[in-house]
C-alpha cells in the first residue's frame, strides 16, 4: 500500500523545488555573464522596509573588470524601497574595509560625493521598472573589493545584508579570497577539507601570469594552516588515510603544475610544497591508527582512560595532524632521558605546542606520560619506526625519509653522496664546508633531474628531497655562522668568500634548477641576476684563494653591493607580492573563523617571517652582512658615503619612510631629516628636508644627487646595516648629523633648527629666479640641423638643441657629434588643436583647467593626461616635414620611417610629448613655481649611437667643487642606465683637467643590467628643463624609437672591470673630452653626456654644469 503524502509535505517539496529551480537558474546566468562578457555577477539577498511592512530584496552586483552594476531588486509584486543611496568605500586592506576611493575614480562619478571614507551616489530608476541601478568604473588600481550599504531617503533607513555591510570582490584574487572565506567559516573543517579546497582552486588558475593571483592566496592560505593559524579539526574525525590520501593529491597536483610552469609560478609552487606533507595513498596512513594499538598491545601498556599514551591513540585515531610528529619526537625524548617529564615538554615547547594545545584536541591530551623503565629500548625501537610512519605521511621535506624514498631510483653517486650527508649532518665547524659542498654538488645533479623527469610521483618526491637538502645547508650554516667572528681577517675574508659562493650558488638552485649558465638576452629575471653574480663571484674566489691582492676587496665590494641588491630585491618581491595578500585574507579569515584566527602577529609579519624562515636566501643575508664589514676594513669601500655635504651640522627631526618616492609630494613643516630605506635615484627633495640618509647608492651624477647639493641639503649613503638599524631608535628625535672625513655622525640634540619659516631651509629654492620664456608660436613642424639657428630670438627649441648644434661647429675632429633636427616649441599645441584631434583635446583642456587645479593626489589626473597625449593622431604635414628634416639632415634615407616604423616613431615623439606630465615633472615644478601647464617641449631627434660604454661628465668635481677636478661615471651599453640610475654602481673616477696623475677610481662598475641598441632617439627638450641654477635636467624622457635591448651583466670578463689599462684608456679619453668640451663652450663648467664605440667618443648632448 502506497503512503499518501498529506498536502503540506507536498507544498513543501514544491518549495524546495523552486527554490532549487530558482538556484539552478541564477547560477547559469552567472556562468553565461562570465562566458559572454568575461564577468562576474553576485546575488546578494538583503530586507528593506515601506509601506506594506518588512520585505526581502535582492542586490545584483556585475563585475566587468573595472566596471561595476549594482541593481537593487524587489521583492516580486512590491514596489521596492524608496529611492536609494549607495553609500560605498574601496576595501584595500581587508573585507568590509572603508577607505576613499581615488580621486580619479570620484571625479569620474557621475553622481558621488565625499563623506568621510565613504562616496555616496544616487540610483537611478528606470521608466516602467522598480528595479534601481548605478553604474561606475573604478580607475587607477583597483581595490579587491567594495564595501557599501544602502541609504533610503524616503525613511533614513540603512540596508546590510545580514547585518553586515555588502562587500562586493572587484579582483579575481578577491573572489577567490571569497571563497576561501566562506570554506573556513563552515561548522566542519578538517586539513582534508582544505587541501581538497586547494585543489580546486589551483585547478582554476590559468598558466603563466594570469593564474599568479590565484597562486599566492593558496599558498598564503595553506602557510597559515601549516603554522597552526588555522583550525586543523574542527567538529569533524578525519580517519589518517583519508587526510594522507588528499595530503597525496595536492602535493601531486602542485608538482604537476611546477613541472609545467616558468619560474616565478615555480617558486610559488614550491613554497606550497613546503607547506603540507607527503601523505600517500598506500598503507602509511592506515597505519597511523594500526601500528599504535600494535605498540600498545606489544608493551602491554595501559588502555585505560587517564593514561597519555591511551589519550594519544584516541586522538590519533580520531584526527590524526603533524602535530603527532612533535609529540612522539617529544615521548622518544622523554623516554631516552629515563622518564625526565623536563625533556617531553621542552621538545613541546620548542616546536610550537603548549598545554593548551594538547587540551583543545577534540580528543585531548590531559595526562603526561609515564615511564616504564622494563620497556624504555622496545618502546624507542617501536616509536622510532612510528615517527617514521608519521613523517611519510605529514613531513614531506624530512631529509631522513626523502634519501630513503628517492633511493632506489637516484645515481650510484647521487647516493653515495646522500649517504655522507646523512652521517656528517652533525660535522665539525672545520668540514661544515666539505659536507654543504656535497649538498650543493647533490641539488645540481638532482636540479638536473627535476626538469627531465615525466614520472610526477619521482618528481615530487625529488622537490621534497630538495627542500629537505635545502633545510639541512641553513641549519649547518646558521651553526658555523658565529665561529667566523674570532678569525683573522684575512683568513675571515677568504673563509666568507667560500660560504658566500656556496650559499649564493644553493639559492640559484632554488631559484633556477639545473640552470647553469644564465642566458644574457632574458630580460628581467632574477635568477639570471643571482646566476651573473655567482659567475663574478667564482673568478673572486679563484683570485683570493690564490693571495689576497690590494685591488682584490674593491673588486670584491662591487659583487657583494650586487648581491645585496639582487636579495633586497628578493625580499622586496615577497613583500609586494605577499603581505597585502596576507593582511587581506588574514583580517578576512580572523572575521568569518569560530576560533577567530589567524592572529595578528602571524597576519602583520607574514612576509617578514617569511623571509627569516627562506632557506639559502637568509643564509645568504647572514654571510654577506659579515663579509660586507669584513670588506671595508680591507679597505674595499667605506661604511659611509658622502654624495652632498648640506650645510654645516644639518639638524632636524628624524623621520624613517619606506622609499623617497612615497614622500616626494610632502611638505615637512619642521626641518626633518629622512632615513630612507630606498630610493630610486630620481626623486624630489620634499621641502623641508634638511638631509637624507639612505643604505642605498645612488650614483653621484643621479638626479637626487645633484639636487640635494643644489639645495644645500645633506644626501649621504649608510653601508653598515647595523649602524643603519641603530639609527632608527632615534626616530622620532630632533637630531644633529655631523660630517667628519667621509662619514656622518648623528647624534640626539635638544637643539630645533632656529626659525618657523620653512622657506628657510628651502632658499636654494627660492633665491632662484624661475621664469618660464613666453610661449613660444607655432613655426614649424620640423626643423634640419641646418635650420636650427642657435642665435635665433625668441628660441622655438630647448637649450640642449642649441648646445649640439653649436658645440659641433666648436668641437675638434676626434670628438664625434649624431647629427640632429628638432620639433620646436609650439608643435604638440598646434596637433592638439588639429580637426581629428577635437575630442582629444576637448578633454586634455578640461582636466588641466579644473581637475589639475583641484586634485590633491595627482597620481590619476597625470596618468590620464599622459594617456590623452598618447592618444594623438598625426596630421599630414607633420608627417612631411618631420621625413624631410630627418633627410636634410643625415639621419634617415629616403624610404625610412614608412608605415609600421612611422608609427613607432610617432609613438616615441608623443611619449616625450607625454613626459611633461611625469608626476616627478609636476612636483619639480610645482615646488619651484612652475607653472607645469605652461611648459613647452620640443623634441631634438638623433640617430642613436650604438654604444658600447656611454658617460656622464661634471667638469667641475660635484663633490668638492674643485675647478681644476673633473668627474665622470662610465656604464656598459647606453647612458639610459646612468641618466636613469638603473640599480648598480657606474665606474666612477676623479681625475686633473690637466692630465697630471692618474684616474682616482671611486666606484668599479656593478650595475645589474646593460642597454643595447640603434635607430632613432627623440629625446625632451623643454623650455623648463634648463633654467639657469635650476637642476631641471632628467625631469622628462628621452624615448628611443626601438626599444632597447636588456641583458644581464657579467663583468668576470669585462674589460672596463678588469683590464687597467683598457680602463685607464678610456678613462683619459673621458677626460679630454670634458677639457676639450668645457673649453668649447667658453669655460663655462659642462654636464656632458657621451658615449664610445669602435675606438671613438661621442658627446650627444651638454648643458650648463648646476
């Protein structure tokens, strides 16, 4: 007999139907958005009040890259809320953050105004609908997320979703955070949960770039978890086979996507890796919960309630996680030391546990253990073995257990090797060395292996081996580190240079297996950089291992500043990669999770801790911080630089900022001195600023350098990072900095700078008198060389136009000048107000005569101008005359710049065009009264040298003024690396006018990568760029038509590094350029830029020494 269902059932399962019709139909119109248009679409539900009572709405939020939708939905049959409000902030932090967005993105708003941190914008209501909407675009970076409400302004109300504000993801990353979020606020959450979690979401990352969001938040994710930030079990029993068989299939999935990624997905991959463990589908996860009762009924131990091991087995076979390693570690230690209960809670402690967290088990761990002194050798036998099982299934890197798996399918030698490491891990100081050595020799071989293996169970368990030989060199390093204090410095020297080459060729290996010799035309790579370093750095260890020669430490400072360099740039990298990542997952997860964690210790130093536990990266910091020391007293450079000695006893309050460009736009109003942790090179000095330090080095000839000395403010570098630390417990402090030899003293003062007046400190500013020349009309769209009349009054072309061409008639033969031609002042206006310009320029104008005005950050409002002027297209006769000048005068042939080149050439002019709105350009001029609108560019174009070195020169020394000194900087390739202070030291050198004496070198070259290439360069010639007094030179581009080619560079067999007397060579040419220059020019001191190639030396452009 069939059961009659009674009619509420029946309504019921209607409902239940529906809604899963309901379901089933929103979710493919999600999918459809995302496959049609690329977006994405969240429903949102939400209750609002009117009239007819208490009602349920939806929010509908569509997603579209920057672009976003928001419609507000009724109820079916309801007329909706009254008309609404969406009051809205950007989340950069963290979900459900309020911050203003940019003020690009608010002006852009057709209806939004600033409320505190929040925008508030109108809906709109469409005729014959009840549904509101609102449409905007966020511009500038965009922010993971937006936090908004609803504000009804027909009753006050204020509409959440749930209580809580509506927080919508923006990014691909935010949503994936989403999901996250939603996953570990669930009531049931286990390791297994999370590495099936992890799965799903890797499965969903593209190759390459586009899948890198997605990559950092699992392993920022999985990191939390592996250091306990994360609940391992919460209200679910996990058996052991299960948890080791989903620990297999992540660590699996990731090894496959290593094998086939590039290496910066690599490197994220394998951090995952170090992150979970080995797991198996095999017996070792069975018996995790076996092999523990056979213990037990072996030794015939108490199964009773109250006992630890008893309490251990139940929580074993309830959940069983890696913190089971250290607790058995901790037993075997309590067992060896005779029942020592001291011994079983330090190994505890030691690794991260407490009481506490035995107690919280599900299953938990109350009762210590007990010795049973007739069973002490088989139970350590037993739990040997056990850890064993333990480790297979939760610690993938044990080295133990990684030799023994990788065992049968490596090399005799690879073995043999293995088997030494293995038995030395405990080895004296004295062959620490010979036992890393083999570590090294082993990551090469295996290196090797990696990248040819197709079986990805052989080479996953390859990684794990690697990670474990990788986790062995740093404990064995860190061991030997301080017993290098007390040696003699030249035996101290030469045992750093080994560990330094040993730690440095680990980290390549890391970074880059089996990768030997780096490929020099692979631009941007940091593999490449460590690879060129450790090339340099094994002809420094052949050298000194030979005798300690004087020249030797100087060579030796330049590769370790690159070291230094390329692991500040490491280190950097997982900062901006990692930690915003981090504080927005982590506030996220500490918001939705019961146990509400991570805590914020483990969220704000995610990147720090990060770095402190790096394997050869922190072994390499370590060496290279004592060798750097070790260095300077070998007389290999100082521990201070002094690039402008301000004025006398420089005194003001001590501020630390992360970089210089952050507070270029800042104006201090008490006299302050900034410690600077970076710099580029090509920052303003913030007004107010009485001195700069920095452990950087700039080059002398850098921008910020030569207007620091022009503004009379101290600028001087710190290379003693301990006395660099030291410096910042006195920030917050009026201090003195005084300057003795090369060095500064900075010292605590109750002594304020006299005066509130900051124009004070500013008067190299305001004793100049800055005038821009009236605007000078348009004449012409281009001008040959033979037109350019250096006389002419009022000038159509800047003063680096009229210094080539005139110092070219002056010069003698054996100093080559490029030919040029020059689009004057006035051009860029005249293609502004062109007919097929007409839209561009109606909006260039609007927001240099409002929104240029009104903005307090430029940043937006100079990136749209920059692109409107790119946007630019190019009328006739500009394209005529611009061929023809650059016939008439040498530089092309007829034929040349014709379709895809005159694109490419037009392309670089705008980009010049485009340079006036550099926001360095805006702050320089907007602090020297410069009206930045009213500045002109023309552009001087020239065929561009194909150099092999390329110089900068100050006839008169910068650094002491002396008339009779001149100096100059020497780079590998073209000047654009110098003039843009590319990371790296250029070949510096003094040397007398009047060729008594030799060259002093003050800096042997070390910058990172070289410039090569020809064609066409349009380089800025403004009419603010060279006031007189004004160090206004390198505020705008230079553009070459082609882009040039980067490679990494190796100076082992660079002549200018290691050839003298080719280096003296060229040194002496450089120097009777500037003589023959300066004497051209009236005697007037020169800033010359020139180049060299194929035994010739050219001067391409110079101005009026500042």
């Amino acid at each position: 007999m069939r059961l009659q269902r009674s009619p509420s059932f029946e309504s019921a399962v209607k409902i239940i139907e529906a809604r899963k019709a309901q379901e089933e139909s929103h979710l493919k119109e999600a999918d459809d958005f995302y496959k049609s248009e690329g977006g994405r679409l969240y429903r949102i539900p939400f209750s609002y009040q009117n009239s007819q009572g208490r009602q349920e709405g939806v929010v509908k939020a569509k997603v579209k890259q920057s672009k976003v939708e928001i419609n507000v939905i009724p109820e079916r049959g309801d007329k909706g809320p009254g008309p609404l409000v969406l009051h809205w902030g950007v989340a950069e932090k963290e979900p459900g953050e309020w911050t203003l967005p940019n003020q690009e993105t608010i002006s852009a708003l057709e209806s939004g105004e600033a409320h505190g941190k929040a925008v508030e914008s109108k809906f709109k209501t469409e005729v014959g609908t009840v549904e509101q909407s609102i449409k905007f675009e966020l511009r500038g970076s965009l922010p993971p997320s937006i936090s908004f409400v609803l504000k009804d302004t027909s009753n006050g109300a204020w509409y959440k979703a749930d209580n809580h504000d509506f927080c919508v993801p923006i990014t691909e990353e935010a949503t994936v955070a989403r999901e996250i979020f939603d996953f570990e606020k669930q009531g049931h959450v286990t390791l297994m949960h999370r590495y099936h979690m992890a799965c799903s979401l890797i499965d969903r990352a593209p190759p390459g770039e586009a899948g890198r969001d997605i990559l950092y938040f699992v392993f920022i994710w999985l990191r939390f978890s592996q250091i306990r930030q994360l609940s391992w079990q919460r209200n679910y029993n996990t058996k052991p086979r299960e948890l080791s068989h989903a620990s297999e299939q992540l660590n699996k999935l990731i090894s496959w996507r290593w094998k086939n990624s590039g290496p910066i997905e690599r490197e994220i991959f394998r951090l995952m890796l170090g992150c979970i463990g080995r797991g198996g589908s095999g017996g070792d996860g069975q018996a995790i919960r076996d092999e523990i009762l056979h213990i037990m009924h072996r030794h015939r131990l108490p199964e009773s309630k109250g006992t630890f091991v008893e309490e251990w087995h139940q929580k074993l076979h309830n959940n069983s996680t890696p913190d089971d390693i250290i607790i058995c570690q901790a037993y075997l230690a309590f067992l060896h030391s005779n029942g020592n209960l001291a011994e079983f809670w330090r190994v505890i402690h030691e690794n991260g546990l407490n009481r506490e967290r035995l107690k919280g088990y599900e299953r938990a761990i109350v009762t210590e253990p007990q010795f049973f002194g007739d069973k002490k050798d088989g139970l350590i036998n037993d739990f040997n073995n056990y850890l064993r099982i333990l480790k297979n299934v939760h610690a993938g890197a044990d080295l133990e257990k990684c030799v023994e798996v990788c065992r049968g399918f490596l090399e005799g030698h690879i073995n043999v090797l293995l088997e030494s490491i293995l038995r030395e891990r405990g080895a004296n100081e004295a062959r620490t060395p010979a036992v890393i050595d083999s570590i090294t020799e082993v990551r090469q071989l295996i290196g090797v292996k990696m990248t040819k293996e197709g079986d990805i169970m052989k080479l996953r368990d390859l990684l794990y081996l690697d990670l474990g030989l990788e986790a062995q060199l740093r404990l064995m390093a860190e061991r030997s580190l301080g017993s290098l204090d007390s040696v003699e410095l030249n035996t101290g020297a030469r045992a750093l240079t080994l560990w330094v080459g040993l730690a440095l060729e680990n980290l390549v290996y890391s970074s880059s297996p089996a990768k030997g010799t780096l490929d020099p035309n692979v631009q941007d790579s940091h593999a490449n950089e460590l690879k060129a370093c450790l090339r340099d750095w094994v002809q420094l260890e052949e050298e000194v291992h030979k005798g300690m020669t004087q020249g030797w430490p100087t060579k030796a400072m330049a590769v370790v500043e690159r070291m230094r360099r390329a692991m500040g740039d490491y280190v950097d990298g997982i900062q901006n990669n990692m930690q915003k990542r981090a504080e927005y997952l982590g506030y996220g997860l500490c918001a939705v999770t019961p146990e509400k964690i991570p805590e914020k210790w483990s969220i704000t130093l995610f990147s720090e801790e990060l770095v402190r536990g790096g394997g050869c990266s922190f072994v390499l910091s370590s060496f290279l911080r004592k060798l750097d020391k070790v260095l300077r007293k070998l007389g290999g450079g100082t521990m201070w630089q002094v690039i402008s000695t301000g004025k006398p006893g420089a005194v003001g309050q001590l501020v630390e900022v992360h970089d210089l460009m952050s507070v270029q736009s800042e104006t201090y109003s008490k006299p302050t001195v900034l410690l600077a942790n970076s710099l580029s090179g090509e920052e303003e000095v913030p007004p107010g600023v009485v001195g700069v330090i920095t452990p950087d080095a700039p080059d002398v000839l850098a921008h910020i350098s030569v207007r620091a000395r022009n503004l009379k403010v101290l600028f001087a570098s710190c290379f003693d990072p301990d006395e660099f630390d030291n410096l910042g417990k006195l920030v917050g402090k009026t201090v003195s900095c005084q300057i003795s030899g090369n060095r500064v003293t900075v010292t605590e003062t109750g002594d304020v700078a006299s005066g509130d007046d900051m124009n004070q400190l500013n008067e190299g500013l305001k004793n100049l008198k800055l005038e821009l020349p009236p605007p000078a009309k348009f004449t012409s769209f281009c001008l040959p060389e033979a037109s350019i009349d250096v006389k002419a009054s009022p000038k159509t072309f800047g003063a680096k136009s009229t210094n080539i061409v005139a110092v070219r008639k002056l010069l003698p033969d054996w100093i080559q000048t490029p030919r040029s031609a020059v689009v004057p002042f006035g051009v860029f206006e005249k293609v502004m107000s062109c007919p097929e310009n007409k839209e561009i320029s109606k909006a260039y104008n609007a927001i240099i005569d409002k929104e240029l005005k009104e903005t307090k950050d430029p940043h937006g409002v100079l990136r749209r101008l920059k692109d409107l002027t790119l946007s630019l297209s190019a009328p006739n006769d500009l394209v005529t005359q611009l061929k023809s000048s650059l016939e008439k005068s040498g530089i092309i042939t007829s034929g040349e710049l014709e379709g895809k080149e005159w694109d490419e050439a037009f392309m670089a002019l705008k980009g010049v065009w485009a340079s006036k709105w550099n926001e360095r350009a805006y702050w320089s001029c907007k602090k020297s009264n410069i009206p930045v609108h009213q500045v002109q560019m023309a552009v001087l174009i020239q065929r561009l040298v194909e150099a092999e070195y390329a110089f900068v020169i100050h006839t008169v020394n910068p650094a002491t003024g002396d008339s009779t000194e001149m100096y100059a900087e020497i780079v590998v390739g073209l000047g654009e690396t110098l003039v843009g202070n590319f990371p790296g030291r250029a070949l510096g050198f003094s040397m007398k006018k009047d060729g008594s004496g030799d060259p002093t070198v003050h800096s042997l070259p070390s910058k990172s990568v070289g410039l090569f290439g020809g064609g066409l360069i349009f380089r800025s010639d403004s009419n603010g760029e060279d006031l007189p007094g004004f160090a206004g030179a390198g505020l705008y581009d230079s553009i070459p038509m082609v882009k040039n080619t980067k490679k990494t560079l190796m100076y082992f067999n660079e002549k200018l590094a290691t050839d003298r007397g080719f280096a003296d060579k060229i040194m002496r040419g450089v120097c009777k350029v500037a003589v023959d220059v300066e004497k051209a020019m009236g005697g007037t001191p020169q800033d010359i830029e020139g180049c060299y190639r194929d035994g010739k030396f050219y001067v391409v452009q110079t101005r009026p020494q500042v």
